[in-house]
C-alpha cells in the first residue's frame, strides 16, 4: 500500500510534548491570573452561522475567513452556511446579546481560545492561533474604573509568567481626537490620516512624519504639525506628562474629557497597587480609528521590543450593535498566545518543560513487577505525578530515559529493597540518592520536590 | 439598521459562565487524573489536509466530514484542501508518524480537545463535542501491562469526577474470535454477524438471539449458537469467569492466547491496585469488529446505564500503517466529554459551579474606594480570587449579587471599618460575620474556605 506523507496544513504551531507542556504552563498561567480578578470562563464553537460572523461590509476580515461546511451541503451545491470564528470579539457580541438576560452585569469574561485566519502562510505567522481574551461589558453604561482593572489584570499575568520586565504603554483617545479638533482637523477621515502617520512614528522618525502632515492630502500648517508632535512626543514621568497636558491650555471639551478619564485611570492603578515602573502614559498609542473611543493599551516586553506588543486593547462604546438593540459598551484586552510562546521560545525565554511526570518508578526485575506496581499506586494516591515502567529494559536506560523526558526523581525497588521493605530515590538532578522505608517515600519526594 | 438574531449553529453545547465552569473543572479533573499517571499532552489543529484525514475508503464517516476553505480557494472554484478532525485517532496516528524519530517510545499520550461530526442534529447529539483520549503507543510491540494501565487510569479519573459508582467492562476479543473459530466460524464476515447479534443481547434477550444465530444467513446448529451463548453469559465473580473459562477445554489457540492476555490484565489491574469492585469480565463486550484486536473496554456509572459506555476503547494492531511502515501497536480509551456531562447536568449529578472569585470585596462608599481596592491588591496578592465592586451600588444589592454568582465571602469596608483598620468579613453559606484587622483578612478567608 502507498503512504500518505503525515504533515499538518501550513501555518499552524504544532508542538512536541516537552514544548506542549510548557504551553499548556503558560495558558494556565494565563487563566489563572484573569481568574485572581474573578473574570469568568466563557467559550463559544469554533463555527459560527455566516450571516452572524460576517456582520461587516466585506473588507480585509472576510477575505480571510475559513468556510465550513459539511459533505452533504457541498454536494446539494448550497453556499457554506458556518464559518470558522477569526476573533473572539464577534463571538462575545453574539454570546452576550444571545444570553443577555441570563447574565449578571458588569460583565466580566475570559475566554481564550483558537480563531482561525486564512492569512498567507509565512514564518510566525500563523493560521490557527490561541487568542487570550478579557473583557467587561456593560449594560447601558461602564464604570472608568474598569479602565483601570484590566492593566492591573495584564500585570499580574505577565508578572506570572516570568518573562521579564514588561510595559503597559496606555492612552486615551478622546486627547489626541480633541487636541485635533482644536485645531481645525474635525473630521474624522483627516483624523484617521492624521492617526496613520503617527502610527509611523517609530518607523520613519520625526522628520518625515513632519513632511507628511504639512504635504500631501492633509496639508498641515507647519506650527499645527509641530504642535500634534509635540503632544504626542510628551515624556517623563506619568505625573510630568499630565502636567504637561495640563499645562497646555486646550480648552476643547474632548480633549478635557480624555485627560480627566487618562488620570482617574492613572489614580485606580495607583489603588490597585500596580507599581507604576509597569505603566506609563504614552500619546503615541494611538490603534486603529473605527472601533476604540476611549483608553487604548498596548504592552511590550522590556527585554524584546522586537516583538512588538504582546497585548492589545481598549474601550468601546457599543460591542454588539449588529445583534440587540441594548447599549453594552466594554473594555478589553487579547493575548495572542501562540504567536508570543512562539516568539519568546524562539528568543531562548522559554524551554521545554520537564514531563508531566515527577517520578519515575523503575523496573529492576519483571519478578518483582508487584512491588513497583504497589509502589506507583501508592505515590499516585498521594498526589504524585508517576510514570511506572511497564517495558522491561536495562535499568541504565530507564534512568537515561527519566533524565532525557525531563522526570527529576527516578524510584528503584531491587531484591535488597523488596527484602527490606524499602526503596531508593534517586535525584537525577541532584545526583544523589537514599533508601527510604516505602511509607515515606511520597512524604520525602514531596518535600524534595520543594528543593532545586 | 435592522438586527441579525443572535444564535449558533444547531448541535453545540454553549454554556452560561457558572456551566462553563463546571465544566472546566470537569475537564481538570480529566486532565489531572490522565498526568497522574504520567501521560503527555499533544494538541493538533482542529482541521487537517483531506488526503491526509480521508484515508478510508468512503463510508459513514467521509458522509459526516466537514470541509474546510478559504475565500480565496472558493472563489477559484478548488476543492476544499482541509476538512475538520472527526475523532482524535486520525491526528494522533498522524502525529506519531510525523514526529516518530522525537518521540521517546512506548509513547504514552493525551489529547483533550474538539471533534467534528456533520451529524443530523437532535437532542444530545452534537456536532461539535470534547473528546479526552489516552493513548499508549509501542515502537514494534507493546506489552500487554498496558493493558492494565489504561484502566488503572480510568479508575482514577471517574473517582476523581465523583459521578457515583462506576464498573470497568473489559473484554478480549481473541477469546470470542477464538471460541467461534473452535466451532468451526473462522470467517472474518460470519464472525462479525454473530458479534451484531450478541451486541443486540441486552436489547432483544436471549431468545429472540438464538433465533437469529440459527436462522437467516448464519444457521448455526443449535448446540454451537447455544455453546456461544453459555459463553458470553458467564458471570460470577472475575476469578469466577476465568475458572469457567479455563473449564470449557477449547484447544483453539486463539481462545487460549485470549484467555492468558485476560489473566493478566486481572493480575496488572490487582497489582495497580485497583479496586475489585469497579471492574469486571464482561464477556459480551465486543465492539466494532476491525480495529481493536485484543483487550476491549467500555464504562458504565452504575446508577446512570441509560447513558451507556461512558468511555471506550482497546488494543490495536497497528495505529498508522497509512502513514507508516513502522508496526506500532497500541491501546487507548476516549472519553466522549460534552455528551457526559451534558448527560450528567440532565440528570441532576452536575450543577452549575460557584463562580471563579472566592471572596468579593464590596464598595460600601465611593469615598472610601481607594480602601477596598487596596484590600482587593492585598487578598490577590495572597493567593484569593477575589472580585472587586467597581460600580457602586446599594450594599444590599452587592451581597445579593455576591450570593446569586455563587461567590461565598463579602468583605466590607464602611467608614468604621476604615477608621479602625479593619475590614468585616460576612460568609454568605453560614449567614456569619467577623470585623478582623486587614492584616488577618487572608488568612481568614483561606481558613474559612476550608469549612462549608
């Protein structure tokens, strides 16, 4: 018979088990910290009816849907009735107008799971991924303070998660649309061009954004460029740039507006402990035009900028206008988990982890395969995770093979030990080992477990 | 703008947040008992190419696929290059034969995710379903030990799901094989139609059986079909059914090498540790005839047979020879995990969870808010899921809500409280409270948590 190749579709991030574990660890990791806030799980099917997902007039996102549909359908010839989601945002608008008698509001979610893009495969770039997701929804109106809870939940994820010094750069939008309103630049195609060149800021420099703003299709007066340059180019301190603003004397509403929300957001992460090395007011955060109306957050990590942010989101005014005619505005953030354990395994921050095993009970000889049967039921019973070894092998092997699959503690019952009613534990990271009474094997590999 | 309804797709199981985390733990749970035993987690994309995914030759599960396309490969009118995964078998024999020279052998795996089913939708049927599968993969051989692990571990995780009383059936195929081939049906057809009929027994009765074995297409003699009748009604104790077995003098090879692989599995099952009572030779169970060829099991929960097995599987010759010339045998369950716990929630065992906060932390005053958040930071910082009042409301309200969400602790802040450094704790199970120094607030509440 003629083999298939065994291969996965192009743009997806399958791992081996060492490195699945380690991703397993990390959205664990993830969850754990939405739920310290109390944000409640929520997940949806991966499919969603057609006309349901594909709300919005056509444009980049529906050239990039996956079409599903079944056998029987295609050959009836319909058009596909599901199709898979590409977010989590459309799928929490549908659940939540769907249920909204049924939930308790402020609303506070988690969900985080895969979404699918038909992207042009590409190095990290991926096809299918795991979208980290929090949001509080509103019904009618949404406190300012949850504003301030979702970068004191992003801090206390990435502090979880050990991957070094990281910042949440965060924004308000109202004070960039103000300050342009002040300046004559209302409309909001102009500000949306306006917003792109900034957007380009880190790119091109000062110089040729200038050039851009004062030529071209916006035609800025050169001190009314200079002017939204300077703004956005305000640094220091968090306090420094709210004196700054302060100071700038801009009497349009939005722009007062912006910065009154930007400070009661600085004052809720000051009360909720979030030290502020973690945080900073940047104008330059600006994110696309059509969807966020308030505060924006971007996050980098301190030691890879490359990467770009790692968590993106903001305020909202209305999440699911397509589907109820109730006012629910949010605020939110996403992970994009696959593509940062991707980039941060790539950057040598994150290894394969040990096995989901801690020990490993050998076989010394198959005529006393009931002792170490016993033996692994009775560590199993104390809550160890144990692998026993049902293949007879040499035991140089079986300890090479704990070594090599990353278990720490490899347990040995010989003649001698059966005869004494004991067991050696073997350290393979430590090198060391000891005989032990069987009753206080679990006890000393639980406290060993604590030692490095 | 007129509305669109907000649905999904018939044949999914969406479950409101306090469902939702019912079911998370039901799948912890799983998950935990699968890694106690050492068991490695793989996750595959939910779709795979079709050449790959359809290796059968046609049949019901080509009828129930659901195909999977891009915009871009309709509009050119291609045919879809991927379809969904429709169980997690296909995957892990892909997988393995993919990653074969990365994986340490015998390669003992779990696999927890979706699987995809056009089916015809009815209630409890579902077309998008969990599956939690353990597989143990050899490289060549795998000895028959394994075959009383994968219960072993069965074992542990419907204790763990604490659904009540629940027996292990198992079976070895070679011993109906053998025992029909000693009577003179050795083919593999006429095998088979005498295993349809003796998987209708619990529903036609013995009669209406031997009817069919004697007439129609089979006409057995009425001795033989009486002979295979005696046989697959033993029951007894194990050791019961064995000793009958050892008594019936069938020189068949097969029969014999089906009753010492029965053997020891019992002796594995004895020496893990496993409790008598939760398994039992069940000789009647038979299963597909193709795939599994030696050691069969399904589960039932003793006070819930109307559910049927609630978890299945066996031993395979050889998982990938689509893939493969490598001879890799194996043997696996799956727990089919929605229709479980959909089944469980209708009948009552299951109730929707507490929510994911122990203790909610209540706004008794807008002026006194920097207290409480602070003491939010503080119960966080220690360990406690705890939800913080953001939008103020009455504080009757709060607690109402507090008691409706399933969160057990309030811990409030008035202006006493604030002027005396102290917070009040009410335990909103018991209808108690306590006014406690901040400091002891924690530790309070993880004591408390320990009591119902």
């Amino acid at each position: 018979m003629s083999l298939i190749q065994p291969r996965t579709p192009s743009g997806v991030m399958e791992l081996l088990p060492g490195e699945q574990i380690a991703f397993q660890s990390f959205l664990d990791t993830i969850r754990r910290g939405y739920e310290r806030f109390g944000f409640l799980p929520v997940e949806t099917p991966v499919f969603e009816l057609t006309d349901v997902l594909l709300t919005k007039s056509g444009g980049e996102t529906e050239k990039q849907v996956y079409f599903v549909q079944s056998t029987g359908a295609r050959q009836q010839g319909r058009d596909p009735e599901m199709a898979l989601r590409f977010d989590l945002t459309v799928p929490l608008a549908r659940y939540v107008a769907e249920h909204e008698h049924d939930l308790a509001f402020p609303f506070r979610r988690y969900q985080m799971q895969r979404v699918y893009r038909g992207e042009r495969a590409q190095k990290g770039r991926f096809r299918e991924f795991y979208q980290c997701d929090i949001d509080v929804i509103g019904k009618d109106a949404l406190p300012l303070a949850f504003d301030a809870e979702i970068p004191a939940v992003i801090h206390q994820v990435f502090s979880d998660l050990k991957v070094g010094g990281f910042t949440i750069n965060f924004n308000n939008r109202k004070i960039l649309a103000g300050l342009l309103a002040g300046l004559g630049i209302g409309e909001p195609g102009r500000q949306a061009l306006v917003l792109r060149e900034i957007d380009r800021l880190d790119k091109v420099g000062r110089d040729k954004v200038l050039e851009s703003l004062t030529g071209g299709e916006l035609a800025l007066a050169a001190d009314t460029a200079a002017r939204i340059l300077d703004l956005i180019g305000l640094s220091g301190s968090n306090a420094d740039v709210v004196a700054a603003l302060r100071g700038m004397d801009i009497a349009d509403e939005t722009f007062r507006a912006g910065l009154s929300e930007l400070e009661t957001v600085l004052d809720g992460l000051a009360a909720l402990r979030v030290p502020e090395r973690h945080y900073r007011v940047n104008l330059a955060i600006a994110r696309g035009l059509d969807y966020y109306t308030g505060t924006v957050y971007e996050t980098f990590l301190d030691d890879h900028p490359g990467i770009g942010s790692v968590c993106s989101g903001g305020r909202y005014e209305n999440l699911a206008s397509n589907y109820t005619r109730s006012r629910l505005p949010g605020v939110g953030i996403s992970i994009g988990a696959t593509r940062l354990f991707y980039q941060l395994r790539e950057a040598g921050v994150i290894a394969a982890h040990a096995s989901t095993a801690a020990a490993l009970v050998a076989l010394m000889d198959p005529a006393l395969a009931a002792e170490s049967y016993s033996l692994a039921a009775e560590l199993r019973a104390a809550g160890i995770n144990t692998e026993l070894t049902l293949e007879p092998a040499k035991i140089a092997k079986q300890l090479k093979y704990a070594d090599r699959v990353g278990i720490r503690f490899a347990v040995l019952i010989g003649a001698d030990e059966a005869a004494r009613g004991t067991a050696t534990v073997k350290d393979l990271t430590r090198g060391t080992q000891v005989e032990l009474p069987r009753a206080e094997v679990a006890g000393h590999l639980r406290d060993a477990a604590g030692t490095a």
